[in-house]
C-alpha cells in the first residue's frame, strides 16, 4: 500500500488520527487491502502528508488494538490475517458508539419518539 | 555520577517553561501571567488573533526581552541568562526577519556556521538549491517569501534541539509551506526536537502540531493535545427558552439576536458532555479547529 | 476644481514635520526682508530684500512643493487624471504667487523689479531641480559655491562675449527648467528608480525626515560599495567576538576587505578633488596673487569639515545604532541567540567595544584633521587646545546617547537636537573666539568670551556624562545586552 491511497482533511472535526484508522477499516473491508499487505511507515505517511509522524503511530497503534493491523517483526505493520475473531462483541459495539451518539442526538432533535426510532432501526437491521 | 546527573536533569527540564509571565509597553498589557510548559518531543502551534501576543509570548520565552513579571526559562537555565550551551540547542526565527541585510545568503550561511558546532552544511546547501534560494544576491534584496525561506533553511541547519518560529507561513506560498511543515514533523518525530510556532493559519496547526495553545488578549485560554480539541470541545447552542439553563463553566458564550445562546464547552472527568446537552431542542456540534477558534476569539 | 484644493493640494503632500519647518523658514525670511525693507535706506537696500527673500524661496521649493512630483506620480498609477493634474498645476500658481506678491511690493515701492525677479525664479528652479535631481548629484551641489567661484574670474576669459548676467541667468533657467522638465516626466512614469543614488532626493519625502536614508543603509546601498555587500565575513567566529559584532552591527561597523577600502579610499579623493581642484584652479588662474585667499579658504574648509564631522559622526552613530535597536526582527534575536560569544558580562563588555570603537576613532580623526589645518596657523596652541576639547565632549555625547541605547533607555530626538546642536555651536564659537583671540586686534571682551564657552563646556560636559553614566547603569542591570527597546 503507498501512503497516498489516503487522504488527511486537516480542517476536519475528526482527528487526524482517527480519519486515518476510518480510512484503513474501509480499505479492508472494501478489500483494496489484503491480509498479510504491508502498510507504508510512519515516516513515509508523515512525510507524504506533512502530518505529525506521532499522530500516524497513535493511528497505526489504534488499529492494531482493534485487530486491524499486526506489527511484523523488522518489516513494520501489516493488514492482520484475520480480523473478526479477534474482538469480542463489546469491542466491535464500541466501533459504532460514534455513530449511535450522533444517532441518538438527531432523533431527540427532531423530538421522535425511542420506540419509533428504534423500531425503524430494527428493521433496518433485518434487511 | 556528575555526568549521570547532569543527563537526568537536562532529561527532565522542559525545552520551554514559562511561570507568571506578563509584559505591557507604556501601560498596555501584552502578556497576563502565562503558566506554560512545552514537553521534550512536541510540537506546539500557538494561535491567537492577530495582536493577542503571540510574538511578544516568543520573544519572551526566549529571553529576547526583559518581562515585566515572572520568568521564563529554556533548558531549565533561565531565558535571560542562558550560556553558549543552551544557545546552541536554538534557533529562532522572528516574523518578517530582516537581518544581516548587507550580507549575501551565502556570506550570512558562512558567518553564522562558525558559531555552531553542529551545522549542517550538506543540509544548508541542498534545502537552497531545492528551494531556489540564490546563494549570491543580497539578503536585503530578497523578497519577503525567499527571505523567511532563508531563515528556516538557516533555522534549520544549525541542528536545533528547539526551534521556534513567529508565523514561519505567512510570507510562504502553499508549496514551500507544505515543505516547510513536512521538515518540522519529520524532524519532532524522528530527532525528538521540540518546535514551537505561532500561526493564525489553522490548518497547518492542524497538521504537524502536536499540542495547541490558544492565546487571546495576552491570556493562555487553552493547552492541550491536538486531538483533544476536537474531542473534548464541542459548541452547545440552546433556545431562547433554555438560555438560563446555560452551564456555568464554559469557555466562551455568545449571545444571538434571537434570545438564544451558543457556549463552548468541555468534556467532564468522565467524558460526559454537560447536563443541557441532554434536554430537547439543544444541539451539540462538534467543531473543527479553526471554529473553535472562530468562538474562542471573538 | 477650485483655489482653495489648488493651493491645498502640495501641502497635504508633504510630510507634516517637514510642511511646517519649510513654513516657518520661509515666513522668517519675509519677515526679516520686511524688516530690512523697512529700517533700511541705503540705495541697494532692494538688493538685500531681494536676496534674503530669495534665500526662503529654496526651502519651499526644495523640500516642499517637489512633493506634488511624488503625488503626480501616485495618482497617475492609482489611474487619478484629476488628481494628476491638480499636482501639476498647484506648481505654477505657487510659483506666480511667490512671485508675483513681492514683485507688487516692488513695484509699489519703485525698485528695480526684472533683476530680482530673474533671481528668484533661477532659485525657484534651481531649489526644485535639486529635489529631482540624481542623489549622485545632489552631493556635490555642497560644492557648488567653491567651484562658481574659482571659475568666475575664468568664465569671462572663456566666454568674452557672454553679455550681461540676464543673458546668461535666463540660460541657466531654461536649461534648469530642461532638466526638471526630463526628470518629471521620466519619474512620474516610473522609469527613474526610487531606490539608490540615482532616485532623486523628493524620494526623501516618501519617507519622513530619516527614512529613505536610513533605508538605504540598512539595504547596504548607502555604502557606495562595488561587489557584492563588500563585508568580509572571513575572520569573524567565536574566536574574534569583537569582529563578528561588528559585522553584525552592519554598516560602517562591517569589517571590509582591504580591496573594499583601496576603491572606498578612491571614492573619497575623487570626491575632495572636486573643491581642491577649483581651488588649484583659482590658484593658478590668477598667478599667487590671491594665494593668500585660498589658502585661507581651504583653512577654512579644513575647520568646518572638522566642525562639521564631529556632531555628524555622533548623530549618525545614534541614528544607526537606534535603528539596530528598536527592531525587534533585524540583528538582535539573532546576536542574544548566537552562541560563541561567551558568557553576558562577556557578550556586554564586547558589543560595548565593537559599537563604541568606531565613532570613537572617528572622533579622533576629526581632530587629526583639525590638527592639520592647525599647521598653517602661527599661534596654534590655543586652537589646537580648543579642538581637542570639542572633540572630546562631542566623543563624550556619543558614547553616553549610545550606551543609553544600549542600556535600554533611548533618548528622542528632543533629547538628541539639542546635545547635538548645542555641541555644534560651542565648537564652531570655539573656533570664532580662539581665531580672535589668535588675531592681532583681539576684540576686548575676549576674555568674557572665552569665559563663557568654557561654562558653556562645562555644561555640556556634564550633561554628556550624565547621560553615559546613566546609560553605563543600565547596561549594568540588563541580564543580556541584545534587547530590543521598543519603539
């Protein structure tokens, strides 16, 4: 992978780090990468963006505790083999605490009802 | 055990620590009590409107005047009487420099590499040449852009442990600021040095800095890790008809034309926003650096 | 367009320093023409009228209205034809009604009315020409007198049939108004430089009383050097401190090559050759015979340029290192950063040596020269006695007006004028009473005199000493010496 296959929009409300590690989820589960795919350093990331090479490491580190990614030994991170097993259910409900947060703030904007909303959603999650 | 010593105190003194430090000219205040400590390895973006002290804060880090309170220290020696050493470990470079006039860039490279014992001339002479920089005009005959990029090409060189630079973009265009910002990140992340920048454009903060401090009206209004602004902070606008229920503890408020209210406000102990955010008709939006700052400093 | 813009127009495109100065000068002359017009009865009492009158038409001429060029040029870029014009025209109006008013009283009173009024306008042109003029020109309009004068017994001899001065003055006035017509017309289109020697002096207006100058100096054009920069940064390091200061200190601090020199050196003498070359010229003109009154005049010279050079060497010393330090982006953050100068005492007791030498030295050389025109004269030890006294007060306000700013607190200017004038007058009193009291019908109240100079010095010498002494605590009490003093 080269480290232009990203994007860093500085002006976002999302941190640099965390467009990174949102960027390296889909590119896995759009299967541009692979398991076993090397990732580009820390320097050659930082340099190509001119972004703090400590926030590529805070992201890269974020990745890998989620079972993105995998350190290799002497050669630097790669797409980890196998990425569901390893997080239990609580940990992957975490990934989308962003998303139901800003779910939840809409609705009670828009002043819907819970049990409205969330049988929407449930139906949603059957299809 | 001397030198042992030594090591463990250079290792935890602070590149850049300021205690109550304030400044005014003929009457009007510049700098009110500024408590601040920059870490070994970070890299620092103050931002500040424009006249809210951003270069007077610099200059008096650095010892370049003489405060009217309090103190500031580099290397843990004080600004004001720093040694050779410490001076060494430097390079600072001020907003619109204009020194050494006379001189030619490569006359300036020359005088000024017989002071530091660690110059880097392979460095200094491939960043000119990379930058169009013409070695044998006269500095005085640079225009603003290619005279900062001097200074940083000659910042740089001296292999600092701590740079400082006043507003390093301004006078740069988007090209050479991006080059710019990529030889400061590399440099904070692979040789560990601290750099400290002032700048009003928020995106190159955004960018390579690790902490962020907001100065507004010679006041330290926030320090805190980069992400954190964006994390911790979020604007929290409430109804005319809550405007009373506004929490207490916000960074800034602003009143509308309509009775209602906007506050800036900060994530408690436990990551929870403040109680309002809860109750309905209140929106909670999560702000980007530059809106942050937009609130803050108006 | 009506009269009051016309006539409003140059004045709002002058500085207001300058606008006033040039105002009160000018009503000073008519004042004091009025007062000999009006004690006066001799039969060339008109001729004093009319050349004191004169003398105030070249401070508004020179210094005032050229700025309308500066303005004609401002609106032809900014696309403002009205305004343009209005610059244009305001030149002739002023210029009818400076002279048409006192050309009235003239009439009025039945003096002769075409000779002065030729004089007025040649001065008028020729005030207004040396504004538009190249700088590189304009220096050696100094010497303009010295020259007329040698050349003027040659000039019949080389033109016998020249006529009659109108003829020759109405010449001199086309060709003057030729050449602002050219220069006008080259500036006013942006094709002659505002920067450098070749800019004319109106530039000098653009920037207030010191600013074009001073700029000069600090882009290094000022410094008539050939190659480039002309600094020498070979010698300087951590091991010779005082040198590198210096180069840091930049302008006539920068250590130079010796090649720098040779061509600086040859600068100088062409421009001495100048003077000394029509005095040798009116030497030989006229066989010895007035010997004795060049003589004189290059003791003259000698004494003034002494005069002269010791107040400048202070006040250019102050304006330069004043300069230095009031901005906070030049050479200071750069020095209190710099290491390889030692420890503060160090860095203090160094930079006191690398600014001070120099105006100190030439102090000194002024009184060398001083000391040469001593020669000629027969009854010397006054004189030179007189000398080394006021140079030595005038060292003695240079170093307190620079340790001062070195101590962080500057003086203003309305500290400056008057040290310094006050140093001018009391050398060249000096000079007066010591050559009366050399002469051999010494005035009888000469004793009184010198009396009085020496309180005068005394004075002055004490307030010099305060002020280095104040300026000497200062530094004292600074941690690092490399602080800015804000503006």
């Amino acid at each position: 992978m080269d480290a232009s296959l990203l994007t860093i929009q500085p002006g976002s409300a999302e941190p640099i780090y965390r467009q990174i590690v949102e960027q390296l989820r889909r590119l896995i589960a759009g299967g541009q990468l692979g398991a076993g795919d090397l990732l580009p350093s820390v320097r050659e990331v930082a340099a190509f963006h001119a972004i703090n090479p400590m926030t590529v490491s805070r992201a890269y580190g974020m990745a890998e505790s989620e079972g993105l990614l995998a350190r290799l030994r002497g050669k630097g991170m790669a797409v980890a083999a196998t990425t569901r097993p390893t997080q239990t259910q609580a940990q992957r409900l975490a990934l989308l605490e962003p998303q139901l947060e800003a779910l939840s703030r809409h609705a009670r904007e828009l002043e819907l009802p819970a049990d409205v909303v969330l049988r929407r959603l449930g139906r949603l999650l059957e299809n | 055990m001397n030198a042992l010593l030594q090591d463990a105190h250079e290792r935890f003194d602070p590149p850049l620590a300021a205690r109550g430090l304030g400044h005014g000219y003929e009457g009007a205040t510049v700098l009110r009590c500024i408590n601040l400590d920059v870490a070994p390895g970070s890299v620092l973006g103050l931002i500040g409107r424009n006249g809210a002290g951003k270069s007077t804060l610099l200059r008096a880090l650095l010892g370049l005047l003489e405060p009217t309170t309090g103190e500031a220290r580099v290397f843990g020696t004080p600004a004001l009487a720093m040694d050779d050493t410490v001076r060494q470990r430097i390079a600072y470079v001020p907003q619109q420099p204009e020194a050494l006039a006379w001189l030619t860039v490569e006359q300036m490279f020359d005088y000024l590499s017989r002071f530091y014992p660690s110059w880097n001339h392979a460095f200094a002479s491939d960043t000119l040449a990379r930058w169009q920089l013409p070695e044998n005009k006269l500095l005085g005959k640079l225009s603003p852009g290619e005279r900062q990029r001097v200074e940083l090409v000659r910042a740089l060189s001296s292999e600092p442990d701590l740079l400082v630079l006043d507003e390093p973009a301004a006078a740069l265009d988007p090209v050479a600021r991006r080059e710019l910002l990529r030889e400061i990140a590399l440099r904070a992340g692979e040789a560990g040095i601290t750099v400290l920048f002032s700048t009003h454009i928020v995106s190159d903060l955004e960018r390579v800095a690790s902490e962020i401090a907001f100065l507004h009206e010679g006041r330290l209004l926030l320090h805190c890790p980069v992400d954190d602004t964006k994390e911790r902070y979020a604007r929290l606008w409430l109804p005319a008809r809550l405007a009373s229920s506004t929490p207490t503890s916000t960074l800034s408020r602003r009143s509308h034309a309509d009775g209602s209210v906007s506050v800036v406000v900060e994530r408690d102990a436990h990551g929870r926003w403040p109680e309002a955010h809860a109750q309905p008709g209140v929106r909670l939006d999560v702000l980007g650096l530059e809106d942050l700052f937009v609130e803050i400093a108006e | 367009m009506n009269a009051a813009t016309l006539l409003l127009t140059p004045w709002r495109a002058a500085p207001s320093g300058a606008r006033w100065m040039v105002v009160v000068f000018y009503l000073l002359t008519c004042l004091v023409a009025t007062a000999i017009a009006v004690f006066g009865h001799t039969a060339t009492t008109w001729l004093a009228v009319s050349l004191t009158y004169g003398l105030g038409l070249f401070a508004p001429w020179a210094f005032l209205f050229p700025g309308a060029a500066l303005l004609a040029k401002d609106a032809r870029q900014l696309r403002i034809p009205r305004l343009e014009r209005l610059a244009i025209l305001a030149l002739p109006a002023y210029a009818v009604a400076m002279l048409a008013l006192p050309a009235a009283v003239f009439a009025a009173l039945g003096w002769p009315l075409v000779k002065p009024m030729l004089v007025w306008t040649l001065v008028m042109a020729g005030a207004f020409a040396f504004a538009l003029l190249p700088r590189y020109v304009t220096v050696f309009c100094g010497f303009l007198p010295t020259l007329g004068n040698a050349l003027a017994p040659g000039w019949v001899r080389l033109f016998p049939h020249a006529g009659s001065w109108p003829t020759w003055t109405i010449a001199l006035l086309v060709l003057l108004l030729i050449m602002i017509g050219w220069r006008w017309h080259g500036f006013i289109r942006g094709r002659i430089s505002e920067q450098g020697w070749s800019s004319p002096m109106v530039v000098q207006l653009r920037y207030g009383s010191w600013g074009a100058w001073s700029q000069m100096q600090a882009t290094g054009r000022l410094s008539l050097m050939i190659g480039k920069g002309g600094g020498q940064v070979d010698g300087c390091g951590p091991s010779r401190p005082i040198r590198s200061l210096r180069m840091a200190l930049g302008g006539w601090y920068t250590p130079r090559s010796w090649l720098h020199h040779v061509q600086q050196m040859g600068i100088m003498l062409v421009l001495i050759s100048v003077p000394v070359g029509a005095l040798l010229l009116a030497h030989l003109h006229d066989g010895g015979a007035s010997s004795r009154m060049s003589g004189s005049a290059l003791l003259g010279a000698v004494f003034g340029f002494a005069a002269m050079a010791s107040p400048l060497v202070c006040l250019l010393s102050w304006v330069w290192l004043s300069r230095r330090w009031q901005r906070v982006n030049m050479e200071l953050p750069m020095l209190a950063l710099l290491p390889g100068l030692g420890s503060n005492a160090m860095r203090k007791r160094n930079l006191l040596r690398a600014a001070l030498t120099r105006p100190l030295v030439a102090h000194a050389a002024c009184l060398g020269v001083g000391l040469i025109g001593c020669h000629w004269l027969t009854r010397v030890t006054p004189l030179i006695g007189v000398q080394v006294v006021a140079i030595t007060i005038g060292a003695l306000a240079t170093t307190g007006l620079m340790l001062d700013i070195l101590g962080g607190k500057p003086h203003s200017l309305w500290t400056v004028a008057p040290l310094l004038g006050a140093v001018f007058v009391l050398q060249n009193v000096g000079l007066v009473v010591t050559a009366m009291l050399g002469s051999n019908h010494a005035p009888a109240h000469s004793t009184t005199m010198l009396a009085v100079l020496m309180a005068g010095w005394i004075l002055l010498a004490g307030w010099a000493t305060r002020l280095a002494l104040a300026g000497w605590r200062a530094l004292e009490t600074r941690l690092q010496p490399f602080v800015a003093n804000p503006a």
